[in-house]
C-alpha cells in the first residue's frame, strides 16, 4: 500500500541500536509521566512509551521506576500533578500535549521535559525554534499543518462527497489549537466546505454544543482533540451517528470509538519515538539542543460500521489507502 511519510532531515537525532543498552550499572532512573486523560483512556501510547524504554534498556522494577499522574481530563488539575513529579524528584518529565507541558515549565526550570505530541511549538512559545529548543522542553510535534489539513479533509470529502457544510467542534483556548484554525478552514474552503465553529470550552459545554448542532446537523462534524473531547469521543460519535452526521477525527483513537474516519500522525509511534529523547537526556544530552522531531508515520483509519450506518459506500481508493479499516 502507498503510505505517506515526511521526513524532517534531522537525522538521526535519536538513532540507535533496537536493542537494550547498557545503563549505569545499580542504578535506578526515575521518569514522570504527566498524562491528560487516565490510564484506561488510552492504554496503547503510554505502553508504547514504556515498551520504547524496555528496548532501550530500560526496565520498569529493574532499573527503571515509572511516576504516573494522571489529570482524568481536567486540565486544571495538571499544575498541581506537575508539582507532585517535581516533589517525586524525578529525572525528566514526560508531557503529552501543550497542556501538560505548560503546566510541567510552570513547575520546574529544571527538570528536562520530553513532549511526545506538540502542537504549533514555536508559535505557542514552548519552544525558541525547531532545531534548537533552547529551555528545557524538547520532544515531537504533532504537526497539523496545511498540507496534512487538506489531505485529511480530502480524504472526508471522497468518503462523504455531498458533506459541504461542516461543524468543527473544538476548544479555541487550548494551547495550539487556534494556531491550527485559519489554515484549516482554507483548507475547507479549498475543497468547497463550508467549516465553522461550534465551541466547547469546558465539560458542561459539550451539552449545550450538541444541542447547536443538532438543531442544524451539518453534513459533517470534524472532532478536534482536547482533553475534554477525546474523553468523550464515543459519546460524541453515538451522538452524530443517531442524527446520520459523518464524523471526522483528529487522530486514530477516534474510530475505534465510532468515528466514521481519521488520518493523522500516528500517536503510537510519537510515543515510542519519544523514549529515546528521555533516553539521551538521561544519558547526559540538554534539551536545549535536542531538535524537534515532525512526524514521519502518518494513519489513515475508518470505520466501515459506522459507514454502512451512514448509508456510505467506502471508494476502493479510500480502502486501498487505509492503514486499518475496522469492521
């Protein structure tokens, strides 16, 4: 199958043998996790972290003691989990998304960050530049650009092609987010989709928002990943199947909870990927100098169940394309 791949021209900033290295002998590493969402939301990216440690040499109750915390989806909670892993006096903290990085630079100027999933880095201000960070954050970027926009709308309009007019529902205060808005609805606007917003700002919002779109259902509703929705993604997904609204994910955790279909960079990937940044930090590189990785796996999934509830037939191109089809 044709699968697309950019690749950066770093190099091999985190090359290396597959196999485990040999680390200090006796000596334990203590590595923070600061997550969003709770370990049974998305069991996959934090295993694919520690599996990316254990080929590294890292082994969880040998040499290696894993610190945990987890905000359940509310965001608030981050600062105070932050200054938890700093009391835990860990070596370097693992922080997946803008939220958790700006609540874990918040709480420490000196503990190295590793970021498995950026969003706009430089625009945001988490970082001074992509191939020198400078501070203490380095890690990967989730990359949402213009062309990965277009391609990802493309990719909806061949599934859905009478969609032209759709909701996006998304939190504009979520750090990265409103970076990504003006290319994404050029984008639209480029496939003859009319893209407008229906925000979601916190928990108690997502009712209300529902409510907006139901009374006008668009032919389309893009999901953008926050905290708040991705926790409720399957709600959001039953909802727009019921009102036979196709739905667009922002990345591959969403089909498998009912979305119609996704294409984005594979967070699996950027999780294992991220193992190495701790690696090398913990083996005495700065964070300063450790280039941000774009991605170079990128996944295009749909749910040929929800399809064939939406009364959609899949293009064989589209089935052709697709990393995983779910039945």
């Amino acid at each position: 199958m044709n699968r697309r791949a950019f690749v950066t021209g770093l190099g091999a900033v985190l090359a290396g043998p597959l196999g485990a290295r040999a680390q200090q002998a006796g000596r334990i590493y203590r590595v923070g996790f600061l997550g969003t969402s709770n370990p049974a939301a998305n069991p996959d990216l934090s295993q694919a972290f520690a599996d990316g440690l254990k080929e590294l040499g890292y082994v969880e109750g040998v040499n290696l003691i894993l610190e945990y915390r987890w905000a359940d989806s509310v965001t608030d909670r981050l600062p105070t989990l932050a200054v938890d892993l700093v009391k835990a006096n860990v070596e370097v903290i693992v922080a997946p998304g803008n939220a958790s990085v700006l609540a874990a630079k918040r709480a420490t100027s000196t503990i190295p960050i590793v970021a498995p999933l950026l969003d706009n880095p430089v625009e945001t201000g988490l970082v001074a530049s992509l191939s020198r960070p400078g501070g203490m954050v380095t890690g990967l970027s989730f990359d949402v650009s213009p062309e990965q926009a277009t391609k990802r709308l493309e990719f909806f309009k061949q599934l859905v092609p009478a969609a032209s007019r759709v909701a996006a529902l998304w939190n504009p205060k979520y750090p990265g987010h409103s970076e990504y808005w003006p290319a994404t609805r050029s984008a639209a606007a480029s496939l003859n989709i009319s893209l407008y917003g229906v925000e979601v700002l916190a928990d108690e919002d997502l009712g209300k928002a529902l409510a907006a779109i139901a009374k006008a259902p668009p032919g389309g509703l893009f999901i953008w990943a926050d905290p708040i929705l991705h926790a409720r993604r399957r709600e959001i997904c039953e909802f727009a199947l019921k009102r036979r609204i196709a739905t667009l994910g922002p990345n591959n955790n969403f089909p498998p909870a009912g979305c119609l279909i996704s294409y984005s960079t594979s967070l699996v990937d950027l999780f294992r990927r991220s193992a190495g940044y701790v690696d090398k930090i913990l083996k005495g590189a700065k964070p300063a100098e450790l280039p941000i990785s774009q991605p170079t796996k990128f996944e295009l999934v749909i749910n040929a169940a929800t399809a064939r509830g939406l009364g959609l037939t899949i293009p064989q191109s589209l089935l052709l394309r697709a990393d995983q089809v779910i039945e």
